[in-house]
C-alpha cells in the first residue's frame, strides 16, 4: 500500500506539471499580455469586495450572536452595573465606527476600481476633513474617559458605611488567604519576619488587635447587601485579585497594601437561579461531561489576573455569597487566630 501511495503522489506531480505547461502555451495564444489588467477584470474584483463586504458583516453580527451567551452573567454587585453600562457605550461607539468605516473602505474599493481613460485625482491636504477626524475621534474618547474617572472615582473613594464588613485578601504563589477583622472590626498589625506555619500572614503576634482575627483559605462567606471592604497584600510577587462576577479588580503589590470595595447585590443561590447562568452552566457541564469530569455548580470566584508563575492557575477562591444571618452563623463557627496560633 506504501508503495501504490507512493505511485500516486508521484502520478500527481507530474500531472500538475504538465497542466502548467499546458496553462503557459495557452497563454501565448492569446493576443493581449498576461499582465495587462482590463476593465472586466478591475470589474470583477470591484464586485467581489462589495459582496465579501456584505459576507464580513454577516459574519460578525453571527459571531455576536453565537458567541453572546458564552460572557459573564449579568453583574452581581451594586457598581458593577455602571461598569457594564460604560462597556456597552464602548461597545456601541466600537461596533459603529466599524461598521462606517468598513463600508466606506469597500465602497470605495468598488467606486474608485481601475478603468481606462480614468485618472486619479491628487488631493494633497484638507485642513476641513483634519480637523473633522480630528474632533470626533477626540470627543468621543473624552466622553468615554471622563465618565469612566467618575465612576472610577466613585468605586474607590473610601468607605463611609458603618456595618460594613472588612476582609484582607493575602495572595502568596499559589493560593489565597483571607483574613476577617473580629468583634472590634480592625484588622490587627502585620509583621513579615513572624510569617511561619501557624502564621501564614504574617500577623503581629505583638499586637492584640489582631487576636480575634479569622482567617479562611479555600472558601469564604460574605453577606448580601452589605458593603465588603477587601484590603490586598502580596507576600512574594504581584498578583492581582479578580472577581469577574462583582466586576473588581486590584493588584496586591508586595510591601504594600492596595483596597476595594464592592456590595453584593445576588445571593450564589440567586444566581444559580438565573435563566442566563443556567444556560451557561448548561454548557460548561456539557463539555465537563465530553472530558469525563463531574458537573459543578455555579459559584462566585476569586481568582489571580497576573501570570505569577507556573502555577497561576491553581490561585482560586470560591466566595459564598449568601443572607446576613447565613453569614453570621458561618463566621461564628471560625477560630480566631489567637486558638489557632496557641495549637
């Protein structure tokens, strides 16, 4: 068979050289050069750009269309609805801009298509249309810019809510603790030379501030309506902490310590109740399924957004949102670090 594979690959060379050969004499029967462009041809291709003109946009409004249902759900805390509204704007400038000038680009292919006794016309400079596709380009991205530092301004101006509940998100290579501040609602002191086994975080054992601190690996409850105040440290490089599904996102930065805040809005069991997530986990379960692995249920992540190493990827936190009195039962059942750190 190796052999008969062989013949025929041979057999298929040496046809296509002679249909080559064949296509060169014809040429030469012709009466006009090969390389003389006529009108038909400049013709043709002129129509062709206007129908792959047509093709491309079908073909992005059926990838939106395809591919739509495979985003994030709908955000789930108080902020992250201004965050996808000013996404969306940009999304419709973006899809516009295209939109126009594609179809100038194509038109104009077409328009403008090579044709005897034609002559290109030489326009140097308009200082009309410079500073027209000067001004609007501009204005357009200041609007998008003023109102993104507004509404950046108000995430991350500072807490004012008196209930509110404050976490320290502690990032390391590869994995996540978080420290709840106790009964007094302060976090204690932090000191690296006392980072050891028992000590993760590196606690002030010095400081009493810090003994009736709770910290969690793994997962974490939080309340609902209720502002969360996350305080972010890194021990060894830059990580990045990322909740997707409450739209927030802060580097932790070695030897320093960076903050957000957010307010749930959806409890996780709302959530695994939305038509839109269902859906969505229709499908990751179905591809699960292909791989042999088992169905999951949805649930909010915490989860690194900078490459940290060759374990990146292992650096994920499920967070349970859920009622307050849910919470207060879950937090009532941690240890402080003062019984943790005497064991």
């Amino acid at each position: 068979m190796s052999l008969l594979y062989i013949i025929a690959f041979l057999l298929l060379i040496i046809a296509t050289h002679q249909l080559l050969r064949i296509i060169e004499l014809s040429r030469s029967l012709k009466k006009s050069k090969e390389w003389e462009v006529k009108d038909s041809d400049n013709d043709t291709m002129g129509k062709s750009l206007l129908l792959f003109m047509f093709l491309f946009f079908g073909f992005f409004f059926w990838q939106m269309y395809q591919w739509n249902d495979k985003a994030l759900p709908p955000t789930a805390s108080e902020h992250g609805e201004k965050v996808d509204a000013l996404l969306e704007y940009n999304f419709y400038l973006i899809i516009f801009v295209f939109l126009v000038t594609n179809t100038f680009l194509f038109y104009f292919a077409y328009k403008y298509r090579g044709r005897k006794n034609q002559k290109a016309l030489y326009y140097a400079h308009n200082n009309k249309l410079e500073m027209l596709w000067t001004i609007i380009p501009a204005s357009a991205l200041a609007f998008i810019i003023t109102y993104g530092l507004l509404y950046w301004n108000e995430i991350t101006e500072e807490s004012k809510a008196k209930d509110k509940v404050l976490v320290e998100l502690y990032a390391k290579q590869f994995d996540w603790t978080a420290r709840f501040a106790g009964k007094d609602g302060k976090l204690g002191s932090t000191d690296y030379r006392q980072i050891s086994g028992s000590n993760a975080v590196g606690m002030d054992t010095n400081d009493v501030a810090g003994n009736d601190d709770i910290l969690v690996k793994n997962e974490i409850y939080l309340p609902v309506n209720k502002e969360i105040v996350l305080e972010m440290r890194s021990r060894d490089v830059i990580h990045s902490a990322f909740l997707p599904h409450f739209r927030a996102q802060m580097n932790c930065v070695p030897g320093m310590v960076t903050t957000f805040k957010f307010k749930p809005t959806k409890t996780t069991e709302e959530m695994r109740k939305d038509p839109y997530v269902i859906n969505l986990m229709k499908g990751i379960n179905a591809a699960r399924e292909k791989r042999g692995e088992e169905p999951i249920e949805f649930d909010y992540t915490l989860l690194c957004n900078k490459i940290c190493g060759a374990s990146h990827y292992n650096m994920g936190m499920i967070i349970k949102i859920v009622s307050e009195k849910e919470y207060n039962e879950w937090i009532s059942k941690q240890k402080p670090f003062k019984t943790v750190a005497q064991k």
